[in-house]
C-alpha cells in the first residue's frame, strides 16, 4: 500500500469517526434537556460509524503484521487520533446518558 492509499484510509477513518462524534454530541444535547426517545438511534449509528472507521484501521494494522513496510503519513496518523477520541468519547457520553436518566 502507498502512502497516497494511506493516506485515503486516513481520511475514510476521519471521515466515519467524526459521524460518530456527531451522533454522539447529538445524543448528549438531547439527554441534557431531558429527551432519552434518541439514546439508541444515536448510540447505534455512532457504533455503526466507529466500525466502518474500524474497519479501515483494521487493514492498515493487518498489512503491516504481515511484514508489509508502510509509508505512513499524517493524514493516517490524523485518522487515528479522530477514532480514538471518539471511541472515548462514546464511553463518557454513555456514562453522562445513565448520570442524566437519574437525575430526571
């Protein structure tokens, strides 16, 4: 894979992780005014973002363990940052989902 195929992935996994940051932002704006009808949507379509992004970071992880040398840039390192602050993200929007459900 060239640096420019990597590059490419790198955008997809920014791409896919800022879908599930959004969705995600948009479950939190809702659970603070004390609408919890969306939880499962928007935690369902950040999931499904997250896998794709998964998905993309998975062939780049799986070339290199088989011995591959890849050229990788920034544009990859980029999407890799963006994945794993979403995925953390995730976690604390669900704990903020059940803070909030008791509190209202």
């Amino acid at each position: 894979m060239n640096k420019q195929e990597l590059g490419m992935l790198g955008f997809e996994i920014v791409a896919y992780a800022g879908d599930a940051r959004s969705a995600l932002m948009k479950l939190l704006k809702e659970v603070r005014s004390g609408n919890f009808e969306n939880v499962e949507k928007y935690l369902q379509e950040a999931e499904e973002n997250l896998n794709l992004a998964h998905s993309s970071q998975t062939k780049i992880l799986s070339q290199e363990a088989a011995g591959e040398d890849l050229d990788i840039g920034f544009i990859f390192i980029h999407g890799q940052d963006h994945l794993m602050t979403t995925l953390l993200l995730k976690e604390v929007v669900q704990d903020f989902v059940e803070l909030y459900k008791r509190t209202k």
